[in-house]
C-alpha cells in the first residue's frame, strides 16, 4: 500500500469519526458501534433512538462543517480496558469490542468532547475533513449478521481538496446520467418487464443497434474465414451430461420436458457446435474450422443482481469454436487477438488489457500439449504487443485462456471477451480430423467470444458515448430538419434518396422553429442533423450539423453521400 | 365427381381385382379382404399364409401382366346370398362382409377363373391395365382397427396409358431426388440429431441461406416502413394465460420453471409484442405501428409427423404485427398483399391463390367492425387483382383472415403466409391510442407472416428449385476453376477481389482435369462457374458457365461485377 493510499485512508477513517461526533451532539442517544474507511469513502454504523431519515442528513452536514471549523486535533492513547468499560458503561457494542481487543488496554481517539475506540490511523486535526459529502442511509446488521441488532449505516465520501470532491461528484452525476438504463428508457431502446424478469426486451432502436452490432461482427468474422451455424435453443439432458455442464453448471441452466425427456434451455453453444462439427467426417484440409454462432443463450441469475442489460438471464454471444491442429494454436489466436483489437479500436476503445491464465493445480491433457499451448497464447500476445499479465494457475483443468479487459470512457473496467483453449471437449466427444497421412488426429478447440454478450456490449459502449453512438452505429444516423415549410418537399425528396440507400433518417415533421428541431434532434442524441433553409433548398445542399454542435455549411448533396459512405460500417 | 374421374376409379377399382387375380393363383390360400380405388391408385388387403415380400412384388406384377394379356372381360351380376356364402365358405372376411350388405343379393364380379364380392363399378376387360406399377407393401388391420386381425397391403398405381405411367413414376423419382431432407444433407445445408427432436441443425451453407432469406424480407419490411423488435423466448404462464394461448394451445407449449414461477417456451410472438406497444403511451401519429419480429419459436409436434424442415418443433417466424386505426386496414392489408405478391415472385412463384375466412358463428367485436373487416379485406384483394376464393364462417373467433396458397414448380400446394385481423387482443390488453383530438381508441392488430416458417420456406424453395438455389440465394454463389496450375495466380487475385466485395465465392485449389472440376460445381449446385484458361488468363477475363451448361466465353471482369451487381439480392 502506498503512503498516499494510507493518507487517504487515514483520512476516511477520520471522517467516520467525525460523523460519529457531529452524530452524538446531535442524537446524544445514539449507540456507535464501528466506523471504518471503506475502499470508497467511509461509514459509521448506528443504533439511533429513533431510526434517521434522509431528510436528517443537512443537519448532521452541517455540524461536521463546524466541527471542521473548530479544527480539534485528533489524539490517541492506550488506555486499561478498566477505564474503557467505565467511558463506554452505556454502549453494549463498545464494551463487546473492548472484551474481544487482545491485551489490557484498547486505543482511544479523542477530538474536542468526543472520544472512541479506536486502533488509530488518524490525520492531524479536523481541519482537514472539510472536504466530504454524506450520500446515504442503509440498513446494516450489527456484525453484518441478520441474527444481531439491526443498526443504520451512515455513508460518505471524503477528499484532501475540494476540486477532488467536485471531480468525484460529477462522476457521479456522470455516471448517474449516462446509465445504460436510464438511457434506455430515455431513447426508447429497450425495456424490462415482470412478465419476463432479466429477459431484455428490445425496442426498434434498441434492436437496431443490436443488428448493426452484429452485421459489424459478422462482416469481421467472414473477412477472417468464419462460418456460421445455428444450433437449437433446447438440447436433451443427456447431451448437457456428457459435454459436464449438467455437473457443473445445473444450478444456472433451465428445463424443460419433452416426451418426458428432459431437455436442457441451452446456457451455451458448445455442445450444439460439437454435434455441427461431427456430422461428417472432416479433414485437414477443412482446418482450421471456424464456425461461429450468434447463440441465443440462457443463464440462472438471482433476481438481486440483475442489472440492466449488464446482467440478464438471457443473451446473444457473439460465439464461435475453431476447430484446429494444435500446431494451428499460435496462429488463430494471433488472428483473434488482431480482431479484438480491431473491433475494440472501432468503439473508440483503446485501454486494453489481457491475462493469461496457466495450468492450474488439477488439469488434463498431457504437459507438453499445456506447455505449447500456453506458449502459443504467450508468443501470440508478444507478437501482437499487447499488454498483460499471467495468471498463474487460474486457468480452467481444460486449457489455459486469455481475458480481455477494457477501460471506458469514465475510467471503468470492463471484462469483454474471452480466448479459451479447449482440450476436454475433443477428447470427451471423441473429435478427430484425417491427416494428411490419412491418420486419425484428435483436434484443439478454441472457444471465442469478442464482444461476450451482445446485450452487455450495448450497455457498455452506451455508457462509454454517453449515449452519443458514433454515426455507424446509431439508430437514427441523420434527421432532416426545416427552417420553414416552404423546405419541407425538397426535405421529402432528400429524406426519401437518403432512406432508399439503407441510411436510417428522420424527417421533422413539424413546423417546430429550427431551435426547437435542433433541441429534439440533440435529446434523441441523433449524430447529423441536416438543416435546410432557404439557401440551401436554392443551391440543392444541406448544412450539416453534429451532435457536438459543429457546422458545415453548404454541403453538395453528391459531397454528402460520399460523406455518409465513408462514416458508414 | 366428372366422368375421366370416374373411369379412372374404376380403373384402379379393376386393377385392385387384377392384383387379387395375380395373388390367388399364386398363392391360392391367401385370403383376400378388400380392395378399393384411392385417390393416388388401389391397394388390397390380404392375409397370406406366408407374408409377403418386397422380392415377390415382380413376380406378381408379371402374373397381372399376363392376366392383362389375356384380356379376360370383366362381368358383374347380382347373386343371392346364400350362394355367396357358398362361393366365400372359406374366408370369414367375405363371409362377415356378405352379412353386411343390406338385402337378398350381393354384387360378385368375374374374370376368367377369378370371382371376388364386388359392389360394381369397372372397366371392359383385363386388356385395359397393362400401365400399372405395384409399390409397396405395408402393414394394416381388418377394418383398420388395430384390435382386428394385422393384414398386409399391396399398393399400386394404374393409369389408362404408358405414357402417363412414365410421367408419373418421372414425377415420382424428382419427388424423391427433391426431397429437401435428401438435399439438404447432400448440400450439407442442416442436420438433425436425437439430442434434439424437431430441432434443425443449420450447418454453415443453410445458415447462409437463412441469413439471406432475412435480409432479403428486412429489406422488403424496412422499405414498407416496419420497425423491428426483439422479445423473450421465455415468459410467465400469467401471460399467456391473460393472452388466451395457455388455454388454447397449452398442448403445444413447453414449459419451465424460474425462481418457482411457470415460465413457457413462446410458441408465438404477439404477447411480447403487445408488452413493447404497451411501453408508453401511443399516438395517432405513431399509427399505423409496424413491429416485426425474426421470433424463435417452439411448438410441440408429435414425433410421427415431424418432416425435414417442413414440420419441426423450433422455427423463425418472419412476423409482423400492425396495430393501425380500424379505418387503416384496408390500406395496411392492400400493402401486405402487394408485399407478399413481390416476394412470391422473387422466388419464382407465379401460382398464388388467396382465401378470406369469414365471420364465424360464434365471435366477438361488433358486427360493423366484422363487416368493415371483411370489407377491407375483400376490397384489398380485389384492387390488387388477386385470385381467392372466400371460406364463409372459417375465421377465427376474434377476426377474419387471408391465407396464401402457393403452387410450386412440382405442381404441390403450400399455404406459406396468413394476414389475421384480431380485434380480441387489443381489447384483452387494453391497447389504446390517443386520436388528435386527444380522446382514446382502441386499435386493431393485424398479424402477418409472409413467409411463414423460414425454415419450412427454406425446404420448399429447395425443393420448388430441385436444389438449385438461383444466384442471389445461394450458399456459395460462384466457383472458380482453372484449366492448369499456370492460371492459380490470375484466379487467386479474382477469388480475394470477389470476396472483399461480399460474393461468396470459392476456388477450385485442385489440381483436377477442369471436367472433373465442373462435375464438383455442378453436384455442389453452384450457379455460376467461372472458368480461367491461358487466353482467359491473358486477356483478363472469364468465360462464365452457368448450371444448366451455357457459357459466356470472354467476359470483361468490370462487366462481370456488373453482371454481379445485377444478380445480388
């Protein structure tokens, strides 16, 4: 841990405390129980006579702001447990802590009045505390145990200067607005409903962006020798119980009955490619196989973590398996991790990071085909000079993999796709491929996933524009707008060419005044506005209008196709 | 019922007589049960003392041929029963078959030596059915009850001459050589598999054509102004039970449980459909609502009847619910047929034939709405010069409906799309819209499926086009082939040129004699062959070979993309 780090810490943990204080003037009542930083900021957990609401929280603002004023230095001794039970005689929680603190004393923090158990780690003086802002009141559990004393936990957030908390509070906001949920209710794309709960349901312009997702994967996939299948979303038991998943994964899958067999709702596509790959006999020169599959898949989640289109308990992969010599390692994976950059390079996405895990402690398949194979993943990030870290031992008793770990545009992590060797499935299927030699040779399989889950994508990259998607990408591309109605038959003419060549265009319909137009246009976050006043319904051209209000007046109409071509995908 | 149609019954009548004639001279103590006209030839039901085989069917034809030739007359009279009883002491079928005859007397007909129990109804003599063919034999009961004595069935076919025997055992075999189940495996198109009953398997040239299929109809629907949505394949019992498909279709559905709550399989889509129009409130102006959906859908068939992709348990249906003001329907459904007319002829189907259901007797929504209904859709029909004929009193308890029968190039009938007006749902859901007067209305939903399955689309186009998908739909659409090795360079720069520009394209990398080459493309069904020879190679052309053998030597490449352009979807 860094000295900063333990500053800061030190510093939330004095924050705690100064609630704590700022909390017993105010509610002298109040039962403090404990008070740590948190990773975040920090809490203090409490037994109030009469539960705090909201509302309270100014107030309780307020006096930490004087007690700020007032700069206390902060102190701390050790004292004999003897004198702590006497300080503490009214609080049934301190004197639990007292009695479980090893040794004969316990430290306490003393500032102005105020004192309490404290192990230390504290800043000077309250002067320094001014910097904080309380966020919420929750309901907490008295050793965060639900048999104990329910209590009230009092949240916050503390920085060393000012501008610090601004920056954290307009994060906030940031976060607060551009969530995928709340935009996507805001521009119409999707929604969630109690008749299917975690299932998305998508909107046209949601499913739009879901479409051009894939048309954008597909166009990828195919220019890289990918084929692609489809496999049925119910597969019996018996097929779930050879491929493992029954074992492993039986608590997150669905069932179903079907002439009284039991039939699995596929949680994912292996199996069903598996059975595609063994329909025939297949031969080297067929390698590597790339069959892809945009599998509609379906996985248990608890109805607590659901979230948005972040967490559902239904969702499209982007899946393919490349059936392959392992000699052919190296190379796909190199190929894979050139498409990952590609398409991460394409959503404005540059921060990205990967792991190899390794071998783990229990594993299959023979120690030179883990070595070559982790070899393979090594030399292939090596020689795409991508950035990452080993995992050792982390992989699955399969075959070794690669993450890959992205960063937004709000400094967020995101885990996107996954690169896994398979040696299992080959040999648990009994999966060959005739050599050149006319022998029998057993295949690798490479599980790939680049966007993961199209559904998370989407909510990922809405978050990361904030809403704003680039041109390609956007439901509605460009919406036409009017200065009079004395345009509108030249903006018909423009909005019908437009749409017969596939862009997807809107025609403001009303007689709004342009400001107006302009003021729907931005909220809908549509990234071109044409504007057509009188000089340009003359001079047969349009000016063009960002989403980021930038202007290019008189456009050519033939400019503007061109315009339009090469930001399309 | 005409008189050809009568003279052909009695022929197959005769040639059931001719068979029993064949049968017991050659085997004497077979007993002979009945022997009927069908609507494709005759059979006999027979019990042998030995059961018969495929290997004997030669030797009775040959024994029918010579009775042919013998051209016995054939009589028919009147006898009293007790004769009868006398002539059949040895067969209790005959014999309980006598008692059942109202009256004195029963029919008995007679050729040479033969007499069998008959009701009349035949042709001169024997002479007559020499263009027969017998086809199988199969299990059945006396009188087709499984309680009763098992039997076994001779079936033929009989025609007045060779030449429509031939054309019909022609017809026979492209039935057979065009069975999609046949071409689909030889093509490697899909696969089945018992992990999975009903479910097809798309390998990656029938998920090409599947794709294409897509976007052929997202084309046709973007530019009629639909919006496209997604929506669960799973969702809570409640719904479908407030729908009315729990209790109607319950039988066909599959179910599933999630956090102790009965989820179902969607077996249709309109209920999701109606959960996204109910998403917010909806004005006039939004009207007529065209909300797609490429919905997977699963519907339990009973294993005896599953065929090919023809009748399956898991398919995508290409549907649509409109949800317009009662004054738009005839517009909307106009634009529907128009619809359905354009992509019948995209897929070379000229013989469409329409039905209106009507007003059955029990219903719901007033009688105006009926009226004006069928109104509009009578109306539709009629501007658009459509054949149909009308199905009085066949609707759907909640609206009249248009169905589309299609003729295919074997001359077979398949119903692909339907056109229902439903004013159930929008009632049962309370939809609404608000008028520009700001009042409420309920609007009307029209739900439409134009090509109904595409699976099951898929399978008749396959077997409309015996295989040979035309340019625009095929999985590989072009296959270059070289004369010698000293042509690969040329040809691998047309393959890559090809590819970046979306053609899906192969190339012959053998080093085969070019008719072997040619032999491959043509059993792959690949409509166009581009062949590359020294001068081609020199000149920078190709000679173009299309399936049926014609050639275009010569071609300038810019005029092959042309060419291309032209053919694309």
């Amino acid at each position: 841990m860094s000295n900063q780090s333990n500053d800061l810490n030190a510093l939330r943990h004095s924050a705690a405390h100064l609630l704590a204080h700022a909390v017993s003037e105010i509610y002298p009542t109040t039962l403090l129980t404990i008070g740590p930083a948190t990773p975040e900021g920090f809490f203090y957990d409490m037994l109030p006579e009469k539960n705090f609401k909201e509302e309270d929280l100014p107030l309780i603002t307020a006096r930490m702001q004087e007690i700020v004023t007032k700069n206390y230095p902060l102190e701390h001794t050790q004292i004999p447990k003897e004198t702590a039970r006497k300080l503490f005689a009214k609080n049934p929680f301190k004197l639990e802590l007292i009695e479980q603190i090893p040794g004969d004393t316990v430290g306490l923090a003393t500032q102005g009045d105020f004192y309490d158990l404290c192990r230390g780690g504290h800043i000077a003086s309250t002067g320094l505390l001014g910097h904080f802002k309380l966020q919420s009141i929750s309901g907490s559990y008295w050793r965060a145990d639900r048999n104990n004393q329910p209590l009230q936990r009092i949240s916050g957030v503390v920085f060393f200067t000012q501008q610090e908390l601004e920056a954290y509070e307009k994060h906030q906001l940031e976060l607060h607005l551009y969530d995928h949920r709340r935009l996507g209710k805001q521009l119409d794309l999707f929604s969630f409903h109690d008749e299917g709960v975690g299932f998305p349901f998508f909107h046209p312009k949601g499913k739009t962006v879901i479409n051009v997702l894939t048309a954008y994967m597909r166009k990828l996939q195919e220019k890289n020798d990918y084929q692609e299948i489809s496999t049925p979303t119910m597969l019996s038991d018996e097929l779930w119980r050879k491929s493992g998943h029954y074992e492993f994964y039986h608590d997150k899958m669905y069932f179903s009955v079907i002439d009284e067999k039991s039939y699995a709702i596929k949680p994912m596509n292996c199996p069903g490619s598996i059975l595609v790959y063994k329909t025939r006999p297949r031969s080297y020169r067929e390698l590597p196989l790339k069959l892809s599959e945009y599998g509609h898949c379906h996985r248990h989640e608890l109805s607590g973590v659901l979230h948005g289109l972040m967490r559902v308990r239904a969702f499209t992969q982007d899946d393919a398996h490349i059936y392959c010599a392992p000699e052919q390692l190296e190379h796909e994976i190199l190929t894979i991790i050139t498409m990952v950059f590609k398409m991460l390079s394409k959503f404005d996405l540059h921060d990205i990071r990967f792991a190899i895990s390794t071998r783990p402690e229990k594993y299959m398949g023979s120690d030179i085909l883990w070595e070559n194979a982790t070899k393979a993943l090594t030399d292939a990030l090596e020689k795409s000079n991508a950035q990452y870290t080993v995992k050792a031992g982390e992989g699955a008793f399969y075959g070794p993999k690669i993450e890959v770990v992205i960063q937004d545009s709000m400094g967020r992590s995101w885990q996107c796709g996954t690169i896994q060797v398979d040696f299992f499935q080959p040999q648990n299927f009994d999966l060959s491929y005739v050599t050149a030699q006319g022998t029998k040779q057993r295949p690798v399989i490479i599980h790939q996933a680049i966007f993961g889950s199209l559904e998370r994508f989407f909510a990922i990259i809405l978050e990361h524009y904030k809403g704003n998607l680039p041109f390609w990408l956007a439901p509605v591309q460009i919406k036409i707008l009017t200065v009079t109605d004395a345009q509108k038959p030249y903006a018909t003419q423009l909005y019908h060419t437009l749409k017969k060549t596939g862009v997807r265009v809107e025609l403001d319909s009303s007689s709004d005044p342009l400001s107006g137009q302009i003021k729907t246009a931005q909220q809908d976050r549509i990234p071109w506005m044409l504007i057509i006043g009188k000089k340009e319904a003359e001079s047969q051209t349009v000016t063009v209008r960002y989403h980021d209000g930038k202007q290019e007046p008189a456009v050519l109409l033939e400019n503007l196709y061109k315009k339009i071509q090469e930001s399309s995908l």
